[in-house]
C-alpha cells in the first residue's frame, strides 16, 4: 500500500512538473512564500473581541458559559452535563488549563483517545477566532483528535486571552512555535451539522452532536 501510495504521489508531481517534492529550490520557495504572505481585505471585528467571538459561537448552535476562573470549570462542566441529562464520565486531553484542573470525585475522567462509545470528551483550544465563533485544537500527545469527532458531546476549555480577531492571526502565531506546526491542525466552528439529506439540518452526521465551550476568563 506504501508503495502504490508513493507511486501515485509521484505521479501527481511529475504531472505538475514541480519536481522532488522536498527539494532545496521548493523548500525555498514555499519558505519565501510563507515569509512574505500578507492578509488582504480583512472584515471590521470590534471589540471587545470576547463578546465577538460568543456571539458567532452560539449562532452556529454552540453553547457556551464564561467562568472567572480556572476554579469554577469543573462545576461549569457539571451544571451543562447535569442541564443535558449526559452521563458524568469523562475523556480528557492535555492542555496547560485542563493539567491545573482539579476533578471533583464525584466526576468519573479518563485520559485516553475516544470510541464510538464514549458519550463525552473534554479538550483545550489552542485559540478562539472572533470573526467567525471558530475553535482552534492541536494534535499532539494526549490531545488526541479522536476526541474532535467521535463522542456525542464535546466541551472545550479556551482561555479567553487566546482569542484572536482574524483567522489570518492564528496561522501567524502557529508558524512561530518552536516546535514547527503540529500534525494536525483542526477548525471546530459549532457542532457536527449537514443538510445534504432534504435540506433538513442533521446534527451529528460528522462529529459531536453538541458543543459547549467554556471561557475561563480570570
């Protein structure tokens, strides 16, 4: 398969005559190009930049609460879990807020990737973007994307100083991590949704049927 993989892919480069696709001459050409990329007609996002971004959060059919701080987020994830009749048992990632939180023991939190069978997973957005209510997730070691996709409800941790006002914003503070761009990369704006069937809007068809987000702001 890696083989036929590779044949293909060496196909499709030689089709587009751009040679090796790690070459000297196309490593310096994507790096100028990265270099001198600017944003262009960007639309006005006022401030305050939090109120922006929750809006655009709930009118894609998130759902969302605003903590004072790091304190009060597991009785946030509480009070949304016992509103939703969902069971109280837990997957949760890595993240410098998620690391901090201590779990109540009457909460049930595991530390592993997802299954279709897992009700809830709880992760921390690298970003919130105000022009469109959209989350930014990393993967990386114990913040695993199955989380993203596969339980019915997903709840997202965002500091509220990582909210940016352009998408454009997120990209240029992505290129300047030490450690280059993660694996993957994922743009969460509301919950899983589509209206291929009838034009009636499913939720659930590729993701999380619900998505709640908490801010903690303090």
């Amino acid at each position: 398969m890696t083989g036929a993989r590779s044949e293909i892919l060496q196909a499709v480069r030689s089709s587009l005559d751009l040679g090796e696709q790690r070459s000297a001459s196309r490593v310096e050409l994507v790096e100028k190009r990265i270099s001198a990329s600017e944003a262009h007609v960007q639309p006005l996002v006022e401030d305050p930049l939090i109120r922006r971004f929750c809006d655009k959060h709930a009118a894609v059919h998130g759902t969302y609460e605003r903590v004072q701080g790091l304190a009060e987020v597991p009785s946030a994830i509480l009070r949304h879990l016992t509103t939703k009749e969902i069971p109280i048992e837990l997957l949760v990632g890595q993240g410098e807020l998620l690391d901090a939180v201590l779990w109540p023991s009457e909460m049930s939190v595991e530390k592993r990737p997802a299954t279709v069978e897992d009700s809830v997973a709880i992760s921390e957005a690298y970003a919130g973007i105000a022009e469109t209510g959209t989350l930014v997730l990393l993967s990386g070691e114990k913040r695993w994307t199955s989380h993203n996709f596969l339980p019915d409800d997903h709840i997202i941790i965002l500091d509220s100083t990582l909210i940016v006002r352009h998408q454009e914003d997120v990209w240029t503070r992505l290129r300047a991590l030490p450690d280059g761009l993660p694996r993957v990369v994922n743009l969460i704006t509301g919950p899983s949704k589509t209206a291929d069937v009838e034009q009636t809007v499913q939720y659930g068809a590729h993701g999380p049927r619900r998505l709640h987000l908490i801010v903690v702001e303090g």
